[in-house]
C-alpha cells in the first residue's frame, strides 16, 4: 500500500467514511499501531487479516507511559475499555548527574505491554479480526507496514524491568547520563500494590568501557 492510500485509509478511519475500501487488508506487525488500525477498520467493516511475528501476552522492551492520546481519539479506534486497567499518570521530572532539571504536568496513563498487547488483540478478534500469530512476513504490495523499528544493528541496548516498593517522587521520573538514558514510572496498580516499571537504553560502547 503506498503513501496516498495509507492517507486515505487513516482520513477514511477519522472521518468514518471507509465507502471505497471494502478490500480486505492485510497487516504486518500486531503491536499498538497494527492492533489500533485492525480494530478500527474491523468495527468500520473492513476486513483485515493481521500477521503477528510473535503471539500473545508478552512483555516488549517499552517505557509502558502513553501520552498525549485522549479520551475521544481512543474512542475513534475502538480502544479506550483496553486501557481500563490504565494508572492515571499525572507528574514527570527530568535530571542528570547534577540532580533536576525540569518538572511538569504530563498526563498520561500507564499500562504494562503484556495486558494492553492482549487486551487489543482480544478485542480485535472478538470483532472477526483474522489474527496470524508467530508468523513473521515479509513486506509486500498492499501490505500494511506496522513492524515497528526496522531490524538493523544498533550500539543500543534496551532494558527494562518491573518492581514493587521503589519511592518515587513524579509518576515518570527520567534520568540522563552521557551513556544512555534511563526513565522510571509508575506504569500499573495491581492486587499487592502499585508496580513500577524501570527501563533506559544503554549504549555498548557505554557498557565495555
Ligand atoms: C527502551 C524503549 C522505551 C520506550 N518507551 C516508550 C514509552 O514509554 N512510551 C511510548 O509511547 N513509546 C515508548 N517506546 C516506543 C515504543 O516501542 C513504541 O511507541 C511502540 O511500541 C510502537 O508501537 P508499534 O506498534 O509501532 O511497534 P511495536 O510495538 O514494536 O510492534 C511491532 C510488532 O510487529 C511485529 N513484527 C515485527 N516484524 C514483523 C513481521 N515482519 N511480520 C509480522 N510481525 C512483525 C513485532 O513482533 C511487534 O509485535 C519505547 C521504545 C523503547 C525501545
């Protein structure tokens, strides 16, 4: 599918006005963008096969903080009861080695991958959505791309890890360093209390030296 297309599938989303494309569609990748359009196009009725290169839960190396996505946007897609079990996030700062540098208001909520990535691909299969998973394709005409970062070599390494009892002062706390970044935030509540998610990137250079 080329640009001019994928513009007027995502106006045709927006607007409500998908009359032209009664095709199926086939997307590549079922992470937040891919499961987004499926669910959106599947509740217009268009038909969408999706392919999923792994299956479903799984943790993904993300900070797990969505912002700047409001209330009436996630209701267009058709996913805002998928972020039910979202914390309500509202404070961030941001420090170095010298101590802080900035703090603000930053709405947002918070939700591990492992339950939103199962929550929409419920809900795009519970609206007749074709889930493909563990399989992996390869880009072709047609194909909606939604594989997230191309695989390439990177020097950057991706961490991150959930824990509970660790004092915060702001919902999302990020810290920079000449090596990487790392950023901390509340991301869910759960039944033994409030979890947090740590991750950063970390250069390999950073690490050997
Ligand atoms: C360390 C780190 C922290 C981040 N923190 C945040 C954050 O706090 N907030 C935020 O909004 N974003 C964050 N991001 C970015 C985040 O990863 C993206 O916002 C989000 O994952 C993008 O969703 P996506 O659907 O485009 O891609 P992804 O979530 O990566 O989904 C792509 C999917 O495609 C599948 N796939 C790949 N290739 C194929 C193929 N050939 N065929 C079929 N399936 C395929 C993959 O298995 C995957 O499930 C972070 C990223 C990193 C690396």
């Amino acid at each position: 599918m080329g640009h001019t297309e994928i513009i007027a599938l995502a106006r045709g989303v927006e607007t409500g006005s998908l009359g032209p494309l009664k095709n199926p569609i086939t997307i590549a990748g079922g992470g937040l963008a891919g499961l987004s359009l499926g669910i959106a196009l599947q509740s217009r009725g268009v038909a969408v096969t999706l392919h999923e290169a792994s299956a479903y839960p799984r943790h993904r190396v993300c900070g797990e903080f969505i912002s700047g996505v409001g209330r009436e946007t996630l209701a267009n897609l058709g996913i805002a009861d998928c972020l039910n079990d979202a914390t309500r996030l509202q404070s961030a700062s941001w420090s170095d080695s010298e101590g802080q540098l900035a703090e603000m208001q930053a709405p947002g909520r918070g939700i591990s991958r492992w339950k939103l990535d199962d929550h929409l691909q419920r809900q795009f299969v519970s609206l007749g959505g074709g889930l493909v998973t563990n399989s992996r394709i390869a880009p072709a005409s047609g194909v909606i791309w939604a594989a997230g970062r191309p695989r390439q070599p990177s020097p950057w390494l991706g961490l991150k890890c959930h824990a509970r009892k660790l004092p915060l002062t702001h919902d999302l706390e990020v810290f920079t360093s000449p090596g990487g970044y790392r950023d901390v935030h509340v991301h869910s509540q759960v039944s033994r209390g409030t979890q947090k998610c740590l991750q950063g990137l970390i250069r390999f250079e950073f690490l050997r030296s």
